[in-house]
C-alpha cells in the first residue's frame, strides 16, 4: 500500500517537469539576425543574441556580435 508522501512527491514532480518543459520552449525561440558584412539573413537562437554571444554568418564566415551596428 502507497504511502501519502509517494503521491505527494509524485505530483510535485509532474508540477516541476512542467515549469522545466515551459522553460524549454522559451528559450528554444529563434530570431531573424542579419550579417553587417555581406547581409544574409539567418535564424539564430534568442538566446545568444539576448547574451550577445558572437555569430558567425554561414554564408561568408563573419565573426560580429549580435548587437553590433
């Protein structure tokens, strides 16, 4: 026979797995990113333009930051 607290921890970890699979879906959204050398357009992660984390353009291989101007 199941104790209370086996139910208890059963439905905190659906609640938890829950807010961690939310979180995914944020961060997993991506963004249109131009290249200031040669203008290509590409999708990149939110994530590394949010952190402005260097890009590299597949097109020419540009190295800029995302919030360059």
């Amino acid at each position: 026979m199941a104790k209370w607290y086996h139910y208890l921890f059963t439905i905190a970890a659906a609640i938890i797995m829950s807010i961690f699979d939310a979180l995914k879906a944020f961060g997993s959204t991506s963004v249109k990113v131009t290249c200031p050398e040669c203008g290509y357009v590409t999708q990149q992660p939110a994530l590394k333009v949010r952190k402005n984390i260097t890009l590299v353009c597949p097109k020419c291989g540009h190295y800029f930051l995302p919030k360059d101007k």
